[in-house]
C-alpha cells in the first residue's frame, strides 16, 4: 500500500485455513542455498528477457538518528548504528517494500511496488554501513516469462526466503508467488502459491503486506506466515495465515492505537518481530516494532507482544515497509529496515541500522 511521508520534520504528512499445500514442501538441495546470492545465468535465448541492468546507487550518511538530541543512540530496546539516505539516477529505482538479507547482512533481495527485484550488496565500514554496491534492477517474471506487471500485478509488498526459494505477496490482487532463484537468481519465472481463499478475500491495498518461512527446526517449521497489513477480524485485529507446515489455519494480531503492519521477520530465537506504522491528523506519524513469541502462534489465536522500539517525526523515519535480523561476527542481532519512498520527490529511500539490546 502506498503512503506518502514527507521527508522535512516539520512537514510530513501521509498522502496517501485450508489444507496443507503440498507444492510447499522444499527440496532439500534448494535449502542448502541462499537465494541472496547470484547464480550464473542461462543462456539467453528467444524467451529469455534482458539480462537485470547494474545500476548507481548514491548513499548519504546519516549520523544521528534523533533529530532532537543528536547524542541519543538508545530507543527503547535498540541503538541506533548508521543509516543512509539512498539515490540513484536509475527511474526504477525506489518503492521498497521489502528486504531480505543473507546470514551476514551484507547481500540482499528487494522488491519494489512496481513489481522490480533489486538485489545487491551493502558495504561497511568498521561497523557502519557506507554504500551499496553490485545493485541491480529486474523485472519479476510469470510463468510465462513475461513481467508480471503485464496482466496487472504489481504492489508487490512482501518477501519470504526459504533457501533458494522467494516467495511474493502481491498485495494489489492478493496473491502470493513462488521463485527459485536457483534457476536464474532473478530471471527465475514465478508460479501461483495456492492459498486459503480468505487470502483472496482481503480489503483492498490492505492484503498481505508481511511474510516470513519458519525454519524446519523451529516450533512451525516449515511454515509459511502471511500477515496482512490491515484485513480485519470480527474484534478488529490484523488477521494472518498460517500456509502449509503443521498447523495450517489463521490467527490474529491484536492491532493498538491504530498501528497497521508492514513487514516481519524472525529472530534467532524464533521469536516474530512485526514492523508497524500509523498516520493520523491527530495522533501524528509513528512506527513500532513489536516481539510476538513464536509458541504462542496456532490456528486461532489471538497474539500479542511487548514494544521494544517506537519513533515519530521527532527521528529520521520515513515510510518504513521492510525489516530484517541477522547475527554480525560480534554476536550482536543487527535489525535493518528500509523505506518506501513511493516514487516521491518528498520522501526518502531510508536504509537504517540497529542493534538489539536484551538487557
């Protein structure tokens, strides 16, 4: 879904169970992959599409998270590491609303709204991010091998990783495809995930805006999780899907002072962190991220969780729609999140940095 934020402090504003699935189950092999990571591409052929084009991206540093008190580094249960400020030349670059990294924060998978993978590598410096490097762009591709914007499909909002596998929710017709990046790294065809038909069924620009693939040795495993940004139960909370794994079926998150959800991810512990964000005339503009335990997640139930960070205007927030954890070489777990601009010349590409403090 689209929203529009400002990116001056004073200024900003919002413009804007089934079955189990047997095509989920994972070959082994994919598993040992990561489909962060480029594979030699085919040979080009009369239905292969132009090899994905290397494109610039310009990184601006941004020193201080708090805009207020500049030598804050601490909010809530994270500290503030580095950010960048992202450009880039490139018209198809911006609209990320999703990030997926591999096991060492450095390579990534995004998707933009416009249905584009942009996959590359952030560099570092000591232990700040200084750039991004080796970024392509590439349309996502049917079954047919022609972009899925050519039968209409686009506000592509979420991403999940299972070893080479990348699966899509495309929040704008409210479905979700399947990638294997080991035939193609982004050149790989998509194909239809079969999915619980209330999937189908969810308000519009309001489908599913989050997704994660529980490993198979984690309560769930096996599992693929599909969060909805705003589709609502009977009590108002945000509903989710459980696809495929154990315990197929749906459940809900309980929503508060008006958050919608924009993306998940999933600690080392297993734990669910949900990425939030709110607008109103009133209460303002706002994200959160919140800690849902991963045992308390079945068919039917309604979770909830502590907040561990909160920002407003009063920090460099945009529209954050992506969040990913990995573990660094210290042992720290390092949470990066990224913004959507929307293609607008008053917001800001955001890639930020933090540590998880578990005092």
């Amino acid at each position: 879904m689209q929203k529009r934020v400002s990116s001056q402090p004073g200024r900003r504003a919002v413009l804007k169970w089934g079955a189990t699935i047997a095509s989920f189950a994972i070959n082994p092999a994919a598993r040992a992959q990561f489909a962060t990571h480029p594979r030699k591409q085919p040979a080009p052929d009369e239905l292969t599409p132009p090899a994905p084009v290397s494109i610039t991206v310009n990184a601006r540093p941004i020193s201080s998270f708090d805009l207020r008190d500049r030598s804050r580094t601490r909010f809530g249960a994270l500290a503030f590491r580095s950010g960048l400020i992202l450009t880039s030349s490139f018209r198809g670059f911006g609209g990320l609303s999703s990030l997926r990294l591999d096991p060492k924060g450095q390579r990534f998978i995004s998707a933009s709204d416009k249905g584009t993978w942009i996959t590359g590598r952030i560099v570092y410096g000591a232990r700040e991010m200084t750039g991004l490097a080796d970024v392509e762009a590439a349309p996502m591709l049917g079954h047919d091998g022609r972009p899925i914007t050519a039968r209409g499909w686009f506000d592509t909002e979420s991403i999940a990783l299972d070893g080479s596998l990348v699966y899509v929710g495309i929040e704008r017709v409210n479905r979700i495809m399947r990638f294997d990046f080991g035939k193609g790294f982004t050149r790989a065809r998509g194909e239809d995930v079969e999915v619980p038909p209330a999937i189908r069924k969810l308000p519009f620009n309001r489908g599913l805006e989050a997704m994660v693939v529980v490993p198979c040795d984690r309560p769930l495993g096996g599992t693929l999780i599909a969060i909805s940004e705003r589709g609502l139960d009977a009590g108002r909370n945000i509903v989710a899907f459980l696809i495929g794994g154990p315990s197929p079926g749906r459940f809900s998150i309980r929503r508060t002072d008006n958050f919608d959800i924009s993306d998940a991810c999933l600690l080392p512990s297993g734990d669910l962190l949900i990425l939030e964000r709110k607008f109103s005339l009133i209460g303002g503009i706002g994200i959160r991220i919140r800690r849902i335990a991963i045992n308390a997640i079945a068919p039917g139930a309604l979770v909830d969780g502590p907040s561990l960070f909160e920002a407003d205007l009063g920090q460099e927030i945009d529209n954050f729609e992506g969040l990913d954890a990995f573990v660094n070489d210290n042992g720290d777990i390092v949470l990066t999140l990224v913004s959507d601009d929307n293609f607008s010349l008053i917001q800001r590409t955001l890639l930020l940095q933090f540590t998880l403090v578990e005092d």
